[in-house]
C-alpha cells in the first residue's frame, strides 16, 4: 500500500512515523499518515513516561498573519484547535468538531525506526562531510599543481591577452603552422 511505503519512507527519513487510526461515521475503520515534522507525542513525567495526548497542527498565512490549527488526539476524543482570535481555542465535549474516541486508547500508532528514532542517514552525514573535505582538498591541490604547470614556448602575449588570461584562467594560442600550443 502507498500508506504503508509512505511510513516506511518517514521512518527511514525522522527515524519515526505517525498513523492515526480511527472510525469514519460509516464505523469503517480509517488509517491516515501524520507529517512527522508537525505532530509530537506528550508523556507524563512519571518514571514510565506514560502517553498523555499526541499533537498535530498545521501553519498557513491567512493575511498576513500567521494561522496555527490541527488536533489532539487523547483517549476520550480528538479535539480541533485553532488561534484565529488571538489566543488558542480547543473544541469542548459539546462541541461539534469535536471526536469521541471509541478505541479507548491513544488513536495514534507510533512507528520507530530503531531504539534511537534516528533516520537511516543520520550515521553517515559525517563520514560523507570528510568524503566531501578529502575530495574537495584535492581538487584544489590538483587545481594549484595544473596552476604551477602552465608554462608558454615561443608566445608573444598581447597585453590584452594577459589581462584575459589573469582573468579567465584560459587562453587559445595558435602557431604560425597552424596548430595550437601550450
């Protein structure tokens, strides 16, 4: 299923993923992906850190300003939250928008990629950086070698031509014969 490679491709990316799943008002149950960069898990601070709630939410600029909405996701129901009147509002029990969980549980499942919930490439952005510094040093040390290498036989520069080749690095040379030389 594309759900399912979508959460594999956000584990491999954040190193976790999120899925909510829930009943639509046909009781058919419904799985649906959360941006793992916009939602976030709440735990008590008791020694097992129980889960208390996820969060959700999203940002757009209506305006000019900026516009917070999403939901919390709790055991008992899944609230909306917005701050349009400059302050949050969270949907109440007696409000529409507001969900009643049937679960009974957390309507969130929380995938990990391992123990860390780090993303597959996080262990080699450093190796890959010292790749990058190696290569990049050498082709700056092969760009000063090329640099002390260019020697000229037999040319007559112009002064124009020597300002060119001060500035372009670069400069065509045709002999009396015909062919080029360097």
């Amino acid at each position: 299923k594309t759900e399912n490679k979508t959460l594999a491709k956000d584990c491999s990316i954040y190193g976790l993923a999120y899925e909510l799943v829930n009943y639509d008002e046909n009781k058919e149950m419904y799985y649906k992906r959360l941006d793992p960069l916009n939602t976030f898990l709440v735990v008590n601070d008791f020694v097992f850190e129980e889960r208390v709630c996820v969060i959700t939410y999203t940002k757009k600029v209506i305006n000019g300003k900026v516009v917070k909405s999403g939901y919390v996701y709790t055991p008992e129901a899944i609230y909306s939250f917005n701050n349009q009147n400059n302050g949050f509002v969270v949907s109440g029990e007696d409000d529409e928008n507001t969900i009643v969980n049937v679960l009974g549980e957390l309507p969130v499942v929380i995938y990990k990629n391992n123990d860390e919930m780090t993303g597959d490439f996080e262990f080699v952005i450093e190796p890959l950086r010292a790749y990058n510094k190696l290569f990049s040093c050498s082709f700056d040390d092969f760009e000063s070698i090329a640099n002390a290498l260019l020697v000229f036989y037999n040319a007559a520069l112009s002064p124009e031509e020597k300002e060119s080749l001060k500035k372009s690095r670069a400069l065509s040379l045709i002999s009396e014969d015909g062919t080029k030389e360097v």
